[in-house]
C-alpha cells in the first residue's frame, strides 16, 4: 500500500515528536503493509507548524538514513498538508511548501467547521497553474457533512478527494461515518490515506477499515485507491 497523508516527519507539527517515534511506526506500517510514504507535515501560514522545506528535506534525509540502519524497508517522499491560504501559489514558487513528491499534486486542507470564503476560486487558480488539488479528508468538515453537494462542485473542476482509513470505523464521529459511506457508495475518492500522527495507534485499524470498505468497492476498486492512484503520484 501507498500511504500520501501521514505525519511522521518528526518534531514539525501535532505528529510523530522523535526520529525514535517516527522509524516505530514506519516499523509497524511496513508490517501491515504499506510499502511508500509521503510524508506531509502541516503547513499553516504565521503558525507553529510552518517548517520549511528546506527544513524539511533535512529532517526526511535523516529519518531514511535511520530507517536503513534498521532495516526498515519503505520508501519516505516529502510533501505538506497544507491549510488553506491565498498564497499557496507564491509560497510553492518560493519552495516554502511542497507539493507530493514535486508533482503536480497538492494536498489541500479546509477548516474543520466554519468556512473560508473563496476556497473554489483558489482551487481553479491552482488548477491553471498546472496543479492538481487533491483535498485531504473531507468528510471530517462540518460543512460537506451538511452539504454534499460541495462535492459535486468540486468534482466538476476536478478536485480529487482523499478519505481517512479510520473515518469509516467512527474516529472521527457520525457525521464522517455517514459522508464517507456516501463518498465510497457514489465513487467519489481517489485516494484513502492514514493521516497517522502517533505511536499509540491501533495498526489493526487499517485491516478493519479495508473490510468495511469492501462494502462498497470491488477489491479492484480498493486497489486503485490504495495503490494504483498513489503510485502515480510517486512515479
């Protein structure tokens, strides 16, 4: 499996705190699976977590180093979350964020509830700039939970959408439940991802999650999103 939303670039954001933390989970994906990585802090303009990328590239070099000494077997890619922002365009030129792997493809996050106004505008400018916008995780807003036709608007510009392994299995609440199972039933999603921050997670979710979601994809189906989408980002 491919893994595009994960937090284990240690010591940038709400994730994995240590070099020690990050090769232990990377240890426990490779066991249920998962081959590649890409590794995206956030990036939240005049915040906290707003680690460059030249910092960053540092921090990713060091923890495949450690992973080699360990003999930990997957392959780690840079890239960001990154919060909503007007300037996204400019701080991507200026190589302050990263897209996945220097592709085309941004991963995009909204606010959790409330709204930022204009967000459809600032993904079709990206959009002309030769960008693909993928949107991180978007049954967990408050505001597609309400309104599922913001989906559909964003489809028709060509926004791809990238589900939580553990939105299906209630970690996120109701509200993801019900939008994610709408989500998988119309063949919305691109990519499902981890989005994994700590050690204490439960590894056996990501299991649980593929088996509910054989509820409503054929096994090729899960395929693509699991391996065949991610791979293009990679490659």
């Amino acid at each position: 499996m491919i893994d595009i939303h994960s937090h284990l670039l240690y010591g940038v954001d709400d994730g994995s705190k240590s070099l020690e933390e990050s090769v232990d989970i990377i240890r426990n994906m490779e066991k249920e699976g998962f081959t590649d990585i890409i590794l995206t802090p956030h990036y939240i303009s005049g915040s906290n977590y707003a680690s460059s990328k030249r910092n960053n590239i540092k921090l990713l070099n060091e923890l495949k180093r450690c992973l080699r000494d360990n003999n930990v077997d997957v392959n780690l890619f840079l890239g960001n979350e990154i919060y909503i922002d007007d300037n996204i365009y400019d701080l991507l030129k200026e190589r302050e964020i990263s897209s996945l792997n220097d592709s085309v493809f941004l991963l995009i996050e909204l606010p959790m509830s409330g709204e930022y106004e204009g967000y459809i505008d600032l993904f079709d400018y990206l959009m002309s700039k030769g960008y693909k916008v993928i949107l991180a995780h978007p049954e967990r807003y408050h505001s597609f939970q309400n309104d599922f036709n913001r989906i559909y608007e964003l489809e028709r510009i060509g926004v791809y959408f990238q589900c939580n392994f553990e939105s299906i299995l209630g970690s996120y609440g109701k509200g993801a439940i019900k939008t994610v199972k709408r989500l998988l039933k119309e063949k919305k999603i691109s990519f499902i991802a981890s989005d994994i921050h700590h050690r204490k997670h439960d590894y056996t979710k990501f299991s649980k999650a593929k088996k509910k979601m054989r509820r409503y994809l054929s096994k090729g189906e899960l395929n693509v999103l699991l391996n065949e989408n991610p791979s293009k980002i990679i490659n």
